[in-house]
C-alpha cells in the first residue's frame, strides 16, 4: 500500500474528528496518499488494517500535524520523483 513513508499522526481524541477520534493517520510520501489505520488487540495480540481515503493528492505527503485551534489535519508535499497522479 506504501512504498515511501511520510510519516503518522494522530488525530486529537476531542470529538471533532468523530469516528477517527484518537486514530493513526499515516501519509504516503512515495505513493501520495492519506491511510486511517486502525488497530485492535485479539486475544491479547494487537492487529491492524489501513484503508485509503478517497483522496487524490498531485504531490507527496509528510509532516502532518493536527492544529491544536481549528482541529484541522495540515500536511506539507513535494513533488518528486513519484509522485505522478495514480489512478
């Protein structure tokens, strides 16, 4: 699913994301993609999934934070070496 990691985030567990309250948001800087990965412990052993938002991004995506005012999600980008638009 990714091939570069622009690193993770966390979004703020204050009701303004709702159902993403307190999840991983995890940036693709190689593939320009947005990943809400959600974990669960089974049994004692943690298991985790990331699905894709249906986003389409025209370059990289790394150093998100979340604004402590507004609660939004900010990321920065770059356009490189593969970040051509994907289907």
């Amino acid at each position: 699913m990714d091939n570069s990691s622009g690193g993770e985030a966390f979004a703020p567990a204050n009701g303004k994301w709702g159902p993403l309250d307190g999840h991983m948001i995890h940036m693709s800087y190689g593939m320009s993609r947005l990943f809400n990965v959600m974990t669960e412990t089974v049994d004692g052993v943690m298991q985790g999934a990331a699905v894709q938002f249906p986003l389409k991004f025209d370059s990289s995506l790394m150093r998100a934070r979340f604004n402590p005012k507004d609660g939004q999600l900010y990321v920065t980008g770059l356009k490189g070496w593969q970040n051509q638009r994907r289907p």
